[in-house]
C-alpha cells in the first residue's frame, strides 16, 4: 500500500487488499468471538527486521462497513519511518450486521490510505 520514493514513504495507488482464501476462516473465527482484526507495517519500509507498527479494530466493525478501512500513517520529522497507523472502518447509513457467513473467500477490502499531514504545535 506504501513505497519509498526519493527516500520518503509514499502511497502507492492501489487502494484494495484482500483476506486471503487461506486466511478467511480465521477472519469468520474473529467474527464469531468478538475478535479484532490487526494490520502491521514494518516501521521501515524495505527493513523487514524493522520494528512492526501494530493497529486493530474489531472484525465486526470492518464486516459492518462493507470491508472498507481507512488508513493514516504517521510519520517522524524525517518522512522515513513510521511511528503510528489510526485505522478505522467508516461508519454505513445502512450498517450490514455481522455474519460469519457472509464472508467471501477471498474477501476483498477497499482501502483508503493517507498520510498524515504535519501540523506546528502553537
């Protein structure tokens, strides 16, 4: 979802993942317990020994918005690692209930990535 471009992290332009078909009976597992769906990024991009940045939201909150997330990467004064995700599911006028049987397999999700823009403490 993110590259490095001119040793800053970008997006990229692909704004959809998916649960792999591997991975779609734990993703109906999280949905029956109340579980929470958790993303990762390394907090460096092509640094697969670096630290991860860890974020979740309750599976059934991602089901309910017709799995979209939206995704903000903070990053430090220096645009090259990330120090914190806020990731949420928008919120549907017409919320979908959760159903462990509705998941499809794979399961798309539509992803809308920003960066978070920095602001001068006053």
């Amino acid at each position: 979802l993110y590259q490095l471009k001119s040793n800053k992290i970008s997006i990229n332009n692909q704004n959809y993942n998916n649960i792999p078909e591997e991975d779609t009976n734990e993703f109906k597992q999280l949905l029956q317990t109340n579980g929470f769906y958790q993303i990762r990024v390394n907090s460096q991009l092509g640094n697969n020994s670096s630290d991860y940045v860890l974020s979740s939201i309750p599976a059934c909150e991602l089901q309910k918005s017709g799995f979209k997330e939206d995704i903000t990467i903070h990053l430090d004064d220096s645009e090259k690692f990330i120090i914190g995700l806020s990731y949420s599911s928008p919120m549907m006028a017409m919320a979908r209930p959760c159903n462990p049987n509705k998941v499809q397999s794979p399961q798309v999700i539509h992803t809308k990535l920003k960066i978070s823009e920095k602001t001068t403490a006053q």
